[in-house]
C-alpha cells in the first residue's frame, strides 16, 4: 500500500460570472512511479469530475501539461509525486496565458501571436523549386537549427519570466530563441536588420532582464540565456 499524498487544486471558471477563486484539496494513494499526470487523472476520474487540466502525449513532447507544482513552472507528465518528501502538493495554472478553467490555460492563442510577432517561418528570396534536392547545409549548422528547433512550447519559460508578466506583447524567451533559429538557417536570407525590424524593442530582445528564470524552468533544458546573449549581440550591431 502507497502513502497518503495530498494535492491542492486551484479551482475558477473566470467565464461563470458565479465561480469564486477556491482551492480544493484531494486526497489520494501514491503508485509506483506516480507522476502528477497520473494522479489528476485519477482525481477527475474518481473524484473530481469537473477538474480542468491539459494533457495531450504523457511524454514532455506536446508542451500542454505546463502549470505551477509547488511554485515551479513545471511539466505535469514528467513530475514525479514521489519527488515531494511531505506528499503535499500545490497546483495553479501557469501565470501570463488566459485562464480557461483551474489548471487549464490558452497557451495556443499567446503562442500562435508570438508567431506572427516574430515571423516565424522561413523567408527566401527566391522561389522554392520543390523538384530539387533541398540545398546542403553544413552539419553543424544543421545541428544547431536542430538543438533550437526542439522546443516544445509549453510555455515554461513565459511563465517564469517577470518581463513576460509586466509586458503583455513580449515575445519571450520561446519568441527569441525562434528568431535565433532563422536567423542562423542558411535557408531564410533574411538580415540581421529585417531582424531588428521584428524585435528591436522593448517587446523583444531589449525587454529581457537576464533574470535566467527562462533557461532554469525550460524542460528541454535549451540554453535559452545564450541564444539570447546572441541575438542581442547582433541586433544592437544591426
Ligand atoms: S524554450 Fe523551453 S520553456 Fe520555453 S516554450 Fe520552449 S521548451 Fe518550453
Ligand atoms: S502531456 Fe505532453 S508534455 Fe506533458
């Protein structure tokens, strides 16, 4: 038999006009290997039907589980219960991104804004010609757009980050670690001052703070901080 584990959820539906901010406390038997996936989904499966949390793959690879476990933005499907000695838990839905209900919030909508924000798709002067072999890229370049390309959007680093609380359009660390990923792809020609069009401002590369909260939370540990570092190197030259 698994010990007593306790988890506290915040519970709010911001669109029923009658739904107060309250916090329910759940009580329930730790399995081997439990992970907070696991446990909410035997809570609204056995005793809280209405609790709202996101989860698409269980694996740390489709970035909806994010929310605030003991006051770390963190991955739900890849924390273990067992990590918390006492087996009290706390749960809150990630700050920055609208509210939907408890846990569940609307990363999509800030993700797709930062998208178009920072023009995040490949720009090539010249026409594609599908019936070709895609031009070569060095090997290391290609493993450097790779190690980039690996983020998972799950929001982590929006969340942890005080400029992202204060200024609603900062694109974020997840916003500049993808202009950082065009910007070194031989494939998109644009230049580092088609660049600073995009986030030469406060909303941008000049409103991060260096806090480094970003690359502490960021599940696929990306050197966030760096890439950063980087782009502001070249756009303070651009
Ligand atoms: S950079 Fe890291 S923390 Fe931020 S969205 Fe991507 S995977 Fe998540
Ligand atoms: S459920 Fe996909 S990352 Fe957690």
């Amino acid at each position: 038999m698994g010990r007593e584990i306790t988890i506290t959820a915040l519970k709010y539906n911001p669109s029923d006009k009658n739904s107060k901010p309250t916090f329910a406390e759940y009580k329930l038997e730790e399995t081997p290997g439990m992970t907070l996936y696991i446990a909410l989904t035997k809570i609204k499966s056995t005793i809280d039907h209405d609790l709202s949390s996101d989860f698409v793959c269980r694996a740390g690879i489709c970035g909806a589980c994010g929310m605030i476990i003991n006051g770390k933005p963190r991955l739900a499907c890849k924390t273990l219960t067992s990590e918390f000695e006492d087996g009290k838990i706390k749960l809150l839905p990630l700050p920055t991104f609208k509210l939907i209900k408890d846990l569940s919030v609307d990363s999509g909508t800030w993700m797709k804004n930062m998208s178009l924000r920072v023009n995040s798709w490949i720009v090539a002067n010249e026409e594609t010609d599908i019936s070709k072999v895609e031009k070569p890229i060095e090997p290391e370049v290609a493993q450097e757009v790779f190690e980039l390309d690996r983020c998972i959007e799950c929001g982590l680093c929006v969340a942890s980050c005080s400029t992202a609380i204060m200024r609603e359009d900062f694109v974020g660390a997840v916003g500049l670690n993808r202009v950082a990923r065009f910007q070194i792809d031989p494939h998109d020609t644009r230049t580092d001052e088609d660049f600073y069009e995009l986030i030469g401002d406060d909303d941008g590369i000049f409103g991060c703070m260096s806090l480094l909260a970003c690359e502490d939370h960021c599940p696929k540990e990306l050197s966030l901080q760096s890439k950063i570092a980087y782009m502001r190197r070249k756009m303070v030259k651009a």
